[in-house]
C-alpha cells in the first residue's frame, strides 16, 4: 500500500495516511479505450457511453468525464446561447470580424477587451453600411452606361 504524508498545519504535524487509487491503470486504460471509440460520434452517443461507463465502475458521471479529461480525451460539450440557441461568438472572433466590416485598422487585443455586446453592435452597424451586392452591380452597370 502507497502511504503520502499528509501535513496538518493546525497539529503542527505530518501524519503518515493510505493513499487510495480511485482508478487503476486497468480501469484508466479500459475507460480511454472504450470512449475513444466513440469520440467522432455525436454528442449523445458520447454522453451515453459517460453514462455507462460511470454505472460499470461505480463512479459518477463527473468522476468519469474529470478522469477522461485529466487524459486528454474527453471532448466538451458545445455550447450553446440560452438565448439564441446558437453558438456563441467569442470576443476576438467578433474583434476580427469588426476590422474586416469596418475597413480600419484596429488592434484586435484591444477591441476583444470591450463589452461583447457593444462589439456586435458595432458589426452589426458597419455590416448595415456595407451596400448590398445587387446595388453595386446596377451602380457599375449605371456608370458604365453613363460613360
């Protein structure tokens, strides 16, 4: 049996205690391997397998999907706007999408640090700026008449 030495800074003391495996290497390797399988389907089929593998070793949900992390595998779950019911947005993303509509050149890192909903507005209004596609076309075909 493994022992850690445990300090307890208010007895002043170390105190030798059992250290407890709460997964062997068998168990690590059996749960990776079986998730791994189901890794590319989607995220029900994933959540599914955490469930079972959870009731197979008598472990939580959380315990199996923190001991798949810890192992580089477990993918997250997507997230989704309450809202919208979409994807959010990050803040660079939006940043970089405001220096694109708006033609300027802006330093993203500082755009990033404004408020997330401010930066959309300002898209949103550059983007209400930019001219349809079908008016710059009859526009040139106009000139090109004209002239």
């Amino acid at each position: 049996m493994d022992w850690e030495i445990i300090s307890n800074p208010k007895l002043k003391e170390e105190i030798p205690m059992a250290k407890t495996v709460n997964y062997t290497p068998e168990m690590t390797a059996a749960i990776v391997a079986r998730y791994t399988a189901v890794k590319t389907e989607p995220e029900a089929v994933r959540d599914a397998m955490v469930l079972e593998l959870a009731t197979e070793f008598k472990k939580s949900e959380r315990s199996v999907r923190a001991k798949l992390s810890r192992e580089q595998v477990y993918v997250a779950k997507t997230v989704v706007s309450k809202v919208t019911g979409e994807t959010p947005a990050k803040k660079v993303e939006l940043a970089a999408r405001l220096a694109e509509v708006s033609g300027a050149n802006i330093n993203v890192d500082n755009v990033a640090k404004m408020n997330k909903v401010d930066i959309q507005r300002l898209v949103e209004a550059f983007e209400a700026l930019q001219p349809e596609p079908s008016e710059e076309i009859v526009a040139d075909e106009m000139a090109d008449t004209v002239s």
